[in-house]
C-alpha cells in the first residue's frame, strides 16, 4: 500500500477538509494491511480499512474530529472475527498541509490520541527519530520506496507511484469493462485509446488518461517499452496492425481478443510481414478464461485474474530483465 497523494488531492478539492484514517501497525489478524487507508468527510467517504464495526467506529470518530493514534482490538472490543489488534492513524488534510508533502515518502510524527487537537500543521522530517532519518536516507540513496510503517511514533509512508503502465486499445464493450475493472488498483496506470472521442464514456476514471486518435497505431512508438497492452478494438485490421507494429516495437505483455481461429489467421498473416514464429508467440490470444463465459465483465473478470497472478509478474519481470 501506498500513500495515494492524487486521490487525497482529489477529495480535498471537492470537500475541502478531509480526514485520513490509515492503518498504522496491526498484531495478529486484520481485515486490511498496514497501509490501507480511507478518506472521511462529513457527509461521505471513500476507500476502505476493512469494513465492519471497525471502519464504522473509525468514521465516527474522525466525523466527531477526534484525532491521533488510537489502538483497537478485534475481538473482544468490536466482536469482529478477525481475533487480532490495529493501531490507527486519524488526521486531517487540507489545501494548506498538503502543500508541505515534498518528495516521494510522506513522512510525519503520529500524535498520540489527543481528542479534537489538530495535529502537525506541516510535514518536517527535521525533527524526525534517527530511525526515521536512517529510512528516509536509504530511500534515496538506494531510489526504494520503504513499506509503509509507524516507527517510534512516526508514520512513514511512500507516495503512490503506479509501477505497470497499461495501454488499452478499444473503448467498446469489453474495453470498458476492462477499465473499470482495472483502473481502481493502484499499481495500473491505464492509457486507454481509440478513435475518436465519442467512443469512450463520459466519465472517466481517476488513473486512466483517455487518447482518442484516427490511426491509433500511430501511438505505439510512444508507448513505454514496458508496457502492458489488452488490445480488443471494434477491427481485426486495426487489431493486427496493432500487433504488427507492438512486435516491431517491443512489450512486456500483449493480449488479443479474439478466438482461436482469429488467432490462427493473424498468426500466418504476421509471419507474412516478417515475424518469426517465436516474436508472434509473445501476444497472448486468447485473453480471459474461456469458462468464464463471453461477457464483457467475464472476459474483464479473467483478464484482470490473468494480470494480477503471481506467475503472470513473474513473466514480465523476466521480460523486462531480458
């Protein structure tokens, strides 16, 4: 988990003073990690610490504007299953405070509960325990994020930075599906292109940044070469010049819509253009899980299980160390 600065920027724009309520340390079991965290406001919130009488306690007493450290056990104080203990952080963000958030850890003393008192006003890593410093130093010396922790009273926390760039091409009935179950997951930042702005839905999701284009495969050279890409436009034309010019280009992950026919005739037109049997080998077709069945958020359901598996990680992280 991370410290999704963008998403706080978004809420505190639209509700001005927010309260963040994040899990600081847990023992034993918990509903969520250390890290996960959710945004409070008087008449709303989002995200989430786990459900339960444990998320609606915390909102209550962020609503009431009680703030600071607060530790509670599972079992015997919520009667949650769970059996184990969390610590959490509650405290309030605005324009002003975010402001002071500089660099890539947000880093900040986690007050001891104190009522309705409003806690730092700034974020000042001067006066920071050595542990901390030692942390933050070692972030930037060796370019690592460190894990979410509270340490002697400090709440350390890297910012959200999306580790996959995915590039989804067609804004049709899958591909919409595919956005929105994709986009809420905070490692994904998703480049979803088609051809012409009225294709897409109005609304777009926080994370995705839509790319209307007449020859969409025009944009594949400015796709990184790390990238990830789900290609299921409205033509198979457009889908093969797709995969021509990703082949010529380079990918960590290439999925194709289609079945097993279509794929047997793009495979033979590919090796016509000039791609070895071991380059065309490298696009995925089909995508999903054929047991799923063809509806769009079926065929969403098994592209996201595909993406997020560990072997599928394990895949692109060979492909990128090639």
């Amino acid at each position: 988990m991370a410290f999704d600065l963008e998403g706080l920027r978004a809420a505190v724009a639209a509700h001005g003073r927010v309260t963040r309520v994040v899990i600081a340390a847990i023992r034993g079991s918990s509903p969520r990690e250390v890290g996960a965290a959710m945004l409070v406001w008087q008449d709303g919130q989002s995200g989430t610490i786990g459900g339960g009488a444990l998320e609606f306690q915390a909102a209550e007493a962020a609503r009431a504007g009680r703030l600071g450290l607060s530790r509670h056990a599972l079992g015997p104080e919520l009667g949650q299953c769970c059996g184990g203990a969390v610590t959490l952080l509650t405290e309030f963000w605005d324009a002003a405070r975010l402001d002071t958030v500089d660099g890539t850890v947000v880093a900040r003393p986690a007050l001891p509960f104190s009522g309705t008192e409003n806690g730092p006003e700034t974020l000042q890593v001067s006066g920071a325990p050595l542990a901390v410093k030692r942390l933050l130093a070692r972030a930037r010396g060796q370019g690592v994020p460190p894990e979410p922790q509270l340490i002697d009273d400090w709440m350390v926390e890297p910012v959200l930075q999306p580790s996959r760039q995915l590039w989804v091409w067609g804004a049709g009935h899958v591909g919409r599906a595919l956005v929105n179950a994709l986009s809420p997951l905070p490692d994904f930042a998703i480049t979803w292109v088609d051809t012409a702005d009225e294709r897409f839905p109005e609304t777009i999701l926080d994370g995705v940044t839509r790319l209307p284009a007449t020859r969409p495969a025009d944009l594949v050279p400015y796709a990184p070469k790390e990238a990830e890409h789900l290609i299921l436009t409205y033509s198979h034309e457009l889908d093969l010049e797709l995969c021509n010019r990703l082949l010529r280009h380079d990918f960590t992950f290439a999925g194709l819509i289609g079945s097993a026919t279509k794929w047997a005739r793009f495979r033979s037109r590919l090796a016509a253009l000039g791609h070895t049997p071991q380059q065309i080998a490298r696009i995925t077709c089909p995508i999903g899980d054929p047991a799923l069945g063809k509806h769009p958020a079926s065929i969403a359901i098994g592209v996201a299980a595909r993406l997020l598996s560990p072997a599928h990680s394990e895949t692109t992280r060979k492909e990128l160390s090639a």
